[in-house]
C-alpha cells in the first residue's frame, strides 16, 4: 500500500493493467524569457529546465516537455488560447476580458475536464498579479502564477506554486502550464504598462 502511494505521489496512474507516469512539479518553478522576436519562456523546478514555450510568429507556438508537444494558437483580440496536441485534440483557455482587475477565465480541456482561474492584483510582493488555478471540486487552488505587466531587466517575469493536490491532475500539469503562460505571456507582450 505504502509503494502504491509512493507512486501516486511521483505522478503515476494505473490504466487498466498499465502504469502510465505523469511528469509533473511540485513546489516553485521559474519562468524564464529569452529573445524579443521570437521570444523563449523556459520553465525551470530545482535548478534543471523540464519545458519551454517558444513563438514561431505573434499568434503561433508551441509547449514542449519530455515526450510531450502541444501546438499554441491565440486568437484575434487574445481572449481564447487553444492548445492541440498530437492527436489534434483542443483544450483551451478562454477569458470574457483582457481586462487586468479581477477576471476569471476558465479552461476546458480536450478530455472535457474544466479549471478555473480567478486573475487578482497583489498589494505587495515582487509580482503585481497572480492567476491562481482550481477545479470545481477543490477547496485550495492547485496553482498560482504570479506575474507582472512591465518589461524588466529580469529574465525571470514568473514565478509559478504548484501545491501538492496538484498530484491528482497530473496526467492535465503540461496543459495548464502551457495555456496559462501562454495567456501570461500574451499579457505581458501587449500590455501598455
């Protein structure tokens, strides 16, 4: 029972006879920009680099992690983001508003699982806003990125808190990193701050 546990707590699953494993992170990850153009989001947990979200042109990317791809496409005005994987199936991250103060936006994935996301502006603290993601049936968030608007000299512009409940999303951890930091992104490159 004990390693069974074990297991679930590293991101494994059991399907049918199967054990499939979930890569996923617990605790603070970075996120790191390079380039201007073309700009480089990678995501960084204790010190080792596990994905990264790169732009081929303003409106197409792409989310890559360890034997795991998904395609990015943000649509006009940037109020959907759509995530397709190899199979073609769309998960997406959806907001009524770009609008900075209080929004919520919600996440549908391909396999009609549904996240929520609650957009707030922090008082005090390195970050000024923070999206903090939860599902229907949780109490606590699963994760909360926190973020700013304004160009800075860093190459950090997020830091993400994966909370330990996070484990029982694993097999949906790559789809909410990618269409989160894509919406944040997209935030930050057309923001007039």
């Amino acid at each position: 029972m004990e390693a069974a546990k074990e297991r679930t707590d590293l991101g494994f699953f059991v399907v049918g006879a199967e054990i499939v494993e979930n890569e996923w992170h617990k605790g603070e990850i970075l996120v790191e920009k390079k380039g201007l153009t073309r700009p480089k989001y990678s995501f960084w947990h204790d010190n080792k680099e596990f994905a990264t979200l790169c732009w081929y042109r303003s409106r197409l990317g792409g989310y890559d992690a360890k034997d795991f791809h998904l395609d990015l496409e943000i649509t006009s005005m940037g109020r959907v983001i759509t995530a397709k994987d190899k199979m073609s199936n769309l998960s997406s991250i959806k907001s009524k508003s770009l609008s900075q103060s209080n929004t919520k936006l919600s996440i549908q994935l391909s396999n009609g699982d549904n996240f929520t996301i609650k957009q707030n502006t922090l008082k005090a603290g390195k970050y000024k806003y923070s999206l903090a993601v939860t599902k229907t049936h949780y109490i606590h968030h699963l994760a909360k990125f926190q973020f700013n608007l304004q160009k800075t000299n860093s190459h950090t512009i997020a830091c993400i808190d994966v909370e330990p409940i996070m484990r029982w999303e694993a097999e949906h951890f790559h789809h909410l990193m990618a269409l989160v930091m894509g919406r944040i992104a997209f935030l930050q490159e057309h923001s007039k701050a």
